[in-house]
C-alpha cells in the first residue's frame, strides 16, 4: 500500500467520519419532520454527495483490510500439519 492509502486507511476509514457523516441524514429527518423540509433535504442531499465519492473510494479504489489476506494474494500454506490431540 502507498502511503497516501495508509493515510486515508487510518485518517478517514477507521477513524470516527463515517459515523459523523450519518448524523447528516440523522439531522434533515428530525428537521423534516418539523416541517423544514428544504434545510432537511439540503442536509441529506449534502451527506449523498459526500457519502457515495465516499463509499466509492473505500469499496473500489482503496484497499483497507491490514493484514486480511486479498485474493489476489492468498496467505502462504503451512508445511506442517496442526498438532493432533490424543
């Protein structure tokens, strides 16, 4: 991985954003229901325009897993077998 991808894997992926972002949607249905229907609509239209470049670039683009194996890189095979319980 780049550093870039390490960054944006820290930073932004595992760090508290995408919970903050949900507030967005969370905030324009509580307003929507008091009858503020345009602030409530430009709040979640602003989460839809930040939230699918978002989910674009985690799920297309970037690969955060750690130290999952990828399947274009599968962990290695062990030699020996696994102790047996008798």
């Amino acid at each position: 991985m780049s550093n870039m991808e390490d960054w944006y894997c820290e930073k932004i992926v595992a760090g508290p954003w995408p919970f903050t972002l949900l507030l967005f949607p969370i905030v324009g249905a509580y307003f929507y229901g008091r009858g503020k229907q345009k602030l409530a609509w430009i709040l979640i239209g602003a989460w839809l325009l930040v939230q699918v470049p978002l989910s674009y670039v985690n799920n297309i683009v970037v690969n955060c897993q750690g130290d999952a194996p990828s399947p274009d890189n599968p962990p290695p095979l062990k030699e020996e077998p696994p102790p047996q319980i008798k």
